[in-house]
C-alpha cells in the first residue's frame, strides 16, 4: 500500500526542476544516513552488553539430541 502511495506521489512531482531532484537525492541520502546511524547505535549496544548477562533454562541442561524427531518417540497415549 505504501509503495502504490508513493508511485502516485511520484506521478505529482515535478522532476524536471533541478531543485526539486536536489531535493529528492539529498533526502534519499538523508534517510540513509539516518538507517545506518540507527544501526551501528542498536549494533553497539548489543555488543556492550554481550557476554555480561548469563543465559540459563530452567529444568536442567539440555542439547540439541534431547530434541529429536517426535515420530521416533511414543506418545504417551500410545502401547509400547
């Protein structure tokens, strides 16, 4: 829906002018800009607080093997 929106916005503005297509590239440079400053901020706050918070599950230790394939296991409904 967004991007039918624009292409009608896209249709009204005229350019032709030099201003206006100015306008429009240092805008696409603006936001940009604006997406990677956003992500190396998110980015560095997730490397600082790496490693400082334990992760733990509760029940036990568990690996990966312990989660097998259901169709190998019975079901508690069924005769073994």
């Amino acid at each position: 829906m967004i991007i039918l929106g624009m292409m009608q916005v896209a249709k009204k503005v005229p350019f032709d002018d030099p201003n206006v297509l100015n306008g429009v590239r240092a805008m696409y440079v603006l936001s940009n800009v604006i997406i990677l400053s956003l992500y190396m901020y998110v980015s560095g706050q997730i490397t600082k607080k790496n490693g400082k918070q334990e992760n733990r599950m509760r029940g036990g230790r568990t690996t990966f093997a312990d989660f097998g394939n259901e169709w190998d296991r019975p079901h508690n409904n069924e005769v073994s």
